[in-house]
C-alpha cells in the first residue's frame, strides 16, 4: 500500500503536558487555519485526566504553526474539556462543540460557544442539555452544518440509572443533537439506535459520526467491538434513520472513523482491520489502530476504489483524525503513540497534496 503524506506538525507529549490530540480545523476568512485540540496537562493521559482546548494558526496553508493559546482552560469544577469541534456558522460567526466533564458526579455534557471575531475571543459556553448527570460521548471534528443550515452533532450516550443512581457505562447509544437556530438552542431529535443484537456487544454504537451526501442523505458510522463499522441512513435531517447494519467495507477494530469531502474526492480515514492473532502488538499498546489509512471516493461517498497509507509502522498506533480541504492539498491530524504505552499521546498533521492520490 502506497504511503502519502508529509509531516508539517507534530505535537509530542512530554512532562507536564502528557497527552495532545483530537483535532479539528476551520478556514479562517483571512485565509488562514485555525487547527484547536485537546491538551491535555498534568502526569496523566487518561481520559478522566485534566485537559483544556488549545489552538495553533497557520498562515501558509499548514506548513508553518503558530500563535499557540489556550481557548477555553477547565474549570475548577470539570475534570476536563476535550474533543472540539469547529464549525462556520450560518451567520459568519466560528462555532465551537466541546465536551465537559464534572467533578462531581460521572456526567459528560456537550457545551456551545462562538466567536464574531474569528476565534479571538468566544461567548460563554452554554451546554446541550440541562440534565448534568448524563455522559455523553462526543468526537473531535464531527459537528456537521447540514444543506439545509440545520447543524448536527452526532453523539453517543454512555449512562443508565443504577440503583437510583446515573452511573457510567461502556455499551453506547447513538443519538444526535440538533440546532435550526444557529447554536442558540440545541435539541436531541430522532430516537436512540442501539446495535441490533445488542445483547452480543459490549461497546454498542460508539463515536458516531455523520456525512451529507450530496443528495441530502445523511450517512452515519459508528464504532462497534464486532469488527466493523456500522452504518445507517436518514432522508429527513436526521429526524429519522434507518437500522445499523454492518459496512463490509469499512472493516475496523473498536476506533472511529471520519469521513469528509476534500477538493472533488471524499475522503475517509480509518483504521482498517481489527486485531489479528499473528499481528505485531496484538494486544499490545496500539489497540488495534494500526495502520492508518485515508481511502479515496470519486462519486461522492459511494464506492471507495483507492487506499493509501497515512501511517504504517504496526508498532504505533493512530486514532482520531481530523480533515480539512486545501486548494492543491488536503491536511489530516491524529493521535499517534509516539513509541509509547497507548495511542493517545502526540498529537500529528499530515498535508496530502491532491497529485498524491489521483
């Protein structure tokens, strides 16, 4: 498999700052990118552990990355803020999707804020949600601002009432969230979908993304533990959708998968291939997210007839990308280990010049 791609980023952990990653991008309308992570502090990685949003600009379509900052450090009362998404709103105005986590109870609440001023400074977050008990689960880079102005954001929900009490759990269910006003109010709208069978899996659907066709339909991958990506379809904004079925395409250990147009291509970045018995690190730090690969559409999502490898080293693991489409090029981020314990410690960006994959 053919490898593409160059490094322009590569935003490594170290004391203090243990953990860099889930990515997203926006082009600014001075023509500049402003690429905001996850970044994280502190001695530990996990995801529990303390984490603010923090953002870097490029001016020369990403070669070049500066004017690190902080957007939104965590509050004394949160355990952190982490997965951002970037979004232009109807208006002009940057949306940015970010998820909390409280102190004080096992909850996870998606919050929304903008900016008029293009990412210099951002209004007061304000949550999805009024309930604060639940965990939801949500994804860098997977906001989504529909055809029809509506702005989606895909999302999983990760908690059950035990005992009286809202208690965290590992089998996800997909919901999404909507807004028809331009972030000022956020509703979940559809039901929620478990994986059919679900008694035979543990994680069910997690980490939910969605694409809009370019016939309006709405096409949504979910992560599973049954080697697959599951898929299903909405025809009405996501009001409703279709049952998750497997994409015997998309074959995938339990890691997301990120779909976006770039130029006349879509794109979609994934891991393909679960862990196998004769496999280096099988069971080792990569979990199964190794290698990482962008596969190429030429009808919009359809069919897939190339794929290429981003990363290929089977003794590191890559997870978590994010896509933005230049005018000759497109640029990924991902977490990569790093030759360390887990995927999820630095933080890289790859540009992908449109030639390499024509």
């Amino acid at each position: 498999m053919e490898k593409i791609g160059r490094e322009v980023l590569f935003l490594t952990a170290k004391d203090g700052n243990p953990r860099n990653g889930e990515g997203t991008f926006l082009r600014l309308k001075d023509n500049s990118i402003l690429f905001v992570y996850s970044r994280f502090t502190g001695n530990d990685w996990h995801d529990e552990c303390s984490a603010d949003i923090a953002a870097f600009t490029s001016y020369d379509e990403g070669e070049t990355w500066v004017d690190e900052r902080i957007l939104f450090a965590h509050d004394e009362n949160s355990r952190n803020y982490m997965c951002p998404s970037l979004v232009r709103m109807n208006n002009g105005d940057v949306g940015i999707i970010y998820l909390r986590k409280a102190k004080e109870n096992e909850s996870g609440i998606p919050y929304f804020s903008h900016s008029a001023d293009e990412g210099k400074t951002f209004s007061t977050p304000e949550k999805f949600v009024d309930d604060n008990e639940n965990y939801f689960v949500i994804e860098n880079d997977h906001a989504v601002r529909l055809q029809n102005g509506r702005i989606i954001l895909p999302a999983n929900i990760h908690s059950k009432k035990i005992n009286g009490e809202m208690k965290y759990i590992g089998h996800g269910l997909k919901c999404i969230f909507a807004s028809d006003d331009d972030g000022k109010i956020w509703h979940e709208i559809a039901e929620r979908q478990d994986i059919p069978f679900s008694d035979k899996s543990e994680t069910g659907l997690q980490e939910t993304m969605v694409y809009q066709h370019s016939d309006g339909v709405l096409h949504a991958f979910s992560r599973t533990d049954l080697g697959f990506q599951f898929e299903c379809f909405s025809y009405d904004n996501g009001e409703t959708w279709t049952e998750p079925s497997p994409n015997r395409f998309f074959s995938s250990p339990d890691s997301p998968l990120l779909m976006k147009k770039a130029g006349e291509f879509t794109l979609a970045v994934f891991n393909p291939i679960p862990n196998y018995t004769t496999r280096p690190n099988a069971d080792g730090s990569v979990w199964g997210r190794t290698p990482l690969v962008c596969a190429v559409s030429e009808d919009d999502g359809k069919t897939f007839s190339r794929i290429y490898a981003l990363e290929d080293d089977p003794n590191n693991g890559y997870c978590y990308p994010a896509i933005i489409e230049g005018e000759d090029y497109f640029l990924v981020s991902y977490y990569h280990s790093n030759n360390c314990e887990a995927p999820l410690n630095s933080c890289k960006i790859i540009k992908v010049m449109y030639d390499e994959i024509r």
